[in-house]
C-alpha cells in the first residue's frame, strides 16, 4: 500500500520548488553498454516529458567514435521538435559540436569540464587550463547566439586517481567557466563519494566566490549510497537544480560496483514527502523506467523503481 | 583510489559522536532466507566486535518456530562470553524468552513493540494495547535485574496495510514503551517510506511531550533508498543512536523489492566524512560483510561495500 505515501511533512527552510535536471537519456544511456535504437531513445525523452520533467538532456554531439551509445545524435534531435515547453540540453565538446547542435535548433548545450588535472588528461586530453581554453569560442559563440549554456564540473569532491580533491581546486575552476559565459554549473561527485558537510562546504565557499547558489546544480553518484544525503545537505544551502536519472541509469546493479547516478524516482520520492514540488508523476516516471529497463534486460538499480514496481 | 576517502568536512551542528546499534545478527539473519551455521554467527559477531562495533544485536530468544533463522540462540550466546567491553542485547519476546535470555548471562535485552494495530495483530497477534501489557512484566522483571531495556517501535512512518501512520499515533505508544520503563526506544521505519521532514517531526513531538532525544535510536529502512538522508536528518536533530546492518544483511540485492536496513558500511562512510566518531574500522567491517556475503551465496546491498570490494 503505497497510498498517501511518501507522507508529506515539509522540514524547515527548504527551498518550495525543485528543478530536476534528467540526464537519463544522455549521462545515463552513455554509461549502459547497451545501445538503445533511436526509436527508443525519442520514446524515452517523450515518456519523461510526459511524465512532468521539464528539464532533460537529449543527447550528446561528441564524435560517435568516442560515444558510440549517443552516435544518433542527428537523428534524435529532430525527433524530439513536437516536444513543447520542455528545456531539452544537448552535451557539445567543442565549436564542430556546437555547430551540429545548434544547425539542429538546440537552444541549450552543456560543455564537460574536470577539476583535476588527472581526468581532464584522461577524458578530454587537455590540461584543465587548455580544455578550459577549448570551452571559451564554444561558450562565447552560443552566448552570441543566445544559447544557455551549463558547465559540468566533474571530480568535484573526489578523484580516482588523485585522492580527496581540495575544494579551492574545484572553485577555481568553478569561477572560469562562469567566466567563460556559463548560465550555470552542474557540481559533479563522479565517483560518488561525498558527504553532506563536504557538499555544503564547496557551496558556502563558491558563494564566498561570487558564484551564487541560484547559478548552481548539483550532480551526484550513488556509488557509496551517498547522493539522496548530499542532495539534502545541498537543498538545506538553498539549491534548486538538482541532476538526476531516470531509473538511476548509467549503473548496473549487478556490477560490483555501482556507479550510477542518483536514481530520479529516489529523489522524487523524498522531495515529494518533504513538501518539496518537483512537477513529476512519480507513477509514470517508474512506468517509464520500468519499460527502459526492459529494453535494457536487467532491472532497475533505483531503490524506489524496485519498490513500487514490484507492489504494482 | 579510497586513501583519504571520504575526506573529513564537518557539518554544522551534528553530534561529535554517534553509537551505531548493529542488528545484522539479529534483523539482519533474521530477514535472510540462508540459515547460517551457529558458529558462522559466532564468528560473525566477534568480527564485527573486532571491527569497532560496541553494540552487536546478538540474536532473538523467541520461539524457534516462528524464528527458524535464530533458532540456535542458546547455542550462540555463550559462544559470545570472551568478547569484552561490548554490549550483545537479544530480543526478548515475552517472559519465557527473558527468562532464557537472563539464565545465559544477557545484560541487555529488547522488547519488539508495534505503532500500527494492523503490524501488531499480524506479527503480535495482539492489539498494541494487548502487546503493551505484555511487555510490561517484562519490562519490570528486567529493571528489577539492572538489565538495560530497549523498546523497538515498528512501523513509525507507514503501514504496508494503513498507509501513512500519524505522529501522534506512534508518540502515545512511544510514551507508553518509556512508562514501562524502557531505557532507549528504537523508532524502526520498517518500510522504508519516510523522508527527512517526517524524521524531525516525529522527534520533536517525541521531545514536546517528554521523550527525551538522548533515548531515541533511528532505525531506517532503504526500499527506497531513503535511509542515510534520514539519518542524516536524525543527527541534525541530535540523535546518536543509529541501527544499521552490517553490509545491508536483511535485504537481497537481486529482489524487486529490496526492504533492507541501512548497510552499516554507507552509514560508516558518511560519519566519518562529517567528522562524526563510530569507533569502526571500515576496511575490516567492509571484509567482515564481504565474508558474510560469500557464506549466504549472493553479493551485500550495501553499495559502499560493493564500491570498496570491487577496489580491492
């Protein structure tokens, strides 16, 4: 029985409303090794938008040899046109990016920035400095065309290979891409392993900055169970921009190791018992992720996703 | 890489210190189909005591044949007499089950009470009023023996067969667990359904009307994926007493419907990235949980002891 539940009872001094910004289709079905036919894909972001998302990242304009999972790109784009009064971000690694993006009528990209050194080397080939220099003419030029854009900050509490990351590392380069023209940044915990007062310390410290709270996401991984606690560290800081994916897409729950981002239905589920709108049908975002799990053969790893579709 | 992981950031207003109740041995076996050897137990529990834990839920004095997994408790607990400075409560259900308990030397025991009538006719085969009445005699033969009594208060947030469950509700028979004389209660969200706001609302009633916040333990289940961010909640409203399982022992990974307890190892992972003291060694409580996983056949839920095993 599941009928008036999540009980709603609002905690103090959160914020009313909640934007969640769905990357299911983009961060979580590029992390899934299989590839969903683009058929599939545009039913998807369909069925998200249906089910009250109003923010969902269609897709990526990287060279398909990098993402072959997102190669379909120019052919999902278009797709998604009759789709009204939804924000639909596309994820552009450069100006050739930007150019497809944009000729397709994108209206809002998202660049992919580290702040460590080691994975800006391993994910882009750069320098942190030189991958911010290759942002620069993108950002610049979608200004121009007045394209919204977002900046994904990832490794921002921990690095694979470097350890604890410093949180004035991860402001510094937090400050360039709002420099750079950014409308705003997605914090990412990539590995997944950040507490509440670590969350709440880079955010008080990024205000301290000049980058207000307004122009802030935050993008968490379940990879120790972490992300719901972090996000309501972070909404007790006043933010508003929350990422999540559908089904928690993009981890594997029989991997050993789940690396997944925070499953939107979890999210859902407590931002609707604090009081907390979000504009989301929480039936038919499971129903969705529960048929997208099929196309995936296996389950869903999102905790909720579980619960509510083995009462239905 | 997990050297220096999570990296330590206090949180504003939290305890300095929390004591983490571990029922993997009771609630934990209890909950899981495999019935484990009696001196796999044995071993399971001086592990864990050797991994930090100060209170280790041993097993269950009720009768075998509603029990079938805890059936060995006269077995088990003197094989627990060598361990030392670490309390091994057992869960009494009624006289007979004290009686036994307190002729093997326990020192701690717990009564398993119900705020919903629904719970308590189905596992009690009582009304709550019924089931108050006997634990009273209970209670008192224990007080008069100087043996610590825990009162579990099942069923705090919602009910499978009730839905949502009212604060007021579950506070009447908080109070009457405490005016027996129950040193500590454990408030158990044995569905998993509640969210942070719901968390402080209930406490802070508790406290109006007399039940004092250093005698509340939290007991948070994560079907849906809640519990860490309402433990979080928990400690932002003072609580020091957290029930987890080590290694998430009472939920299975691969079931729809994973109704598990919080998983020791994710609850570790956030207190001592805050800063808050357990006294756990997490490397030897992740092994201790690893262990146990390969005795029941199947891989823990707790995604932190996946994350670090997958590491290792």
């Amino acid at each position: 029985m599941t009928d008036g539940l999540p009980m709603e009872v609002p905690a103090q001094d959160l914020p009313p409303r909640v934007r969640i910004h769905e990357v299911g289709a983009r961060d979580g079905l590029q992390n899934e090794k299989t590839v969903v036919p683009t058929e599939v894909k545009a039913e998807f972001v369909h069925r998200l938008a249906a089910a009250g998302l109003t923010t969902i990242e269609a897709t990526s304009f990287v060279h398909p040899k990098w993402v072959p999972q997102l190669a379909d790109a120019e052919q999902l784009f278009p797709q998604l046109e009759d789709i009204k009064g939804v924000a639909l971000p596309v994820l552009v690694p450069n100006e050739r990016g930007l150019d497809r993006a944009v000729a397709l009528g994108a209206r809002r990209i998202a660049v992919f920035g580290s702040a460590t050194e080691t994975f800006a080397r391993r994910n882009l080939n750069r320098t942190v400095d030189e991958s911010l220099a290759m942002f620069e003419p993108v950002v610049a030029r979608a200004k121009d065309d007045k394209v919204h854009v977002r900046g994904y900050l990832s490794m921002c509490f921990g690095d694979p290979w470097e350890g604890p990351v410093p949180v004035h590392q991860v402001v510094r380069v937090a400050k360039a891409l709002m420099d750079l023209g950014c409308d705003e940044l997605s914090l990412g915990d990539t590995i997944g392993v950040a507490t509440p007062g670590h969350v709440q310390a880079l955010l008080a410290q990024l205000n301290e900055e000049g980058v207000p709270t307004s122009a802030i996401g935050v993008h968490f991984h379940d990879t120790y169970g972490q992300a719901l606690a972090n996000t309501l560290a972070a909404l007790q800081h006043g933010v508003t921009t929350v990422d999540a994916s559908a089904g928690g897409l993009g981890g594997c729950p029989y991997a050993k190791s789940a690396t997944g981002n925070l499953a939107t239905e979890d999210l859902v589920w407590m931002l609707h018992g604090l009081g907390v709108e979000t504009g989301v049908d929480l039936g038919l975002l499971t129903a969705t992720s529960v048929w997208m799990a099929e196309r995936l053969g296996r389950p869903s790893p999102s905790r909720t996703v579980r619960a509510l579709s083995h009462k239905e």
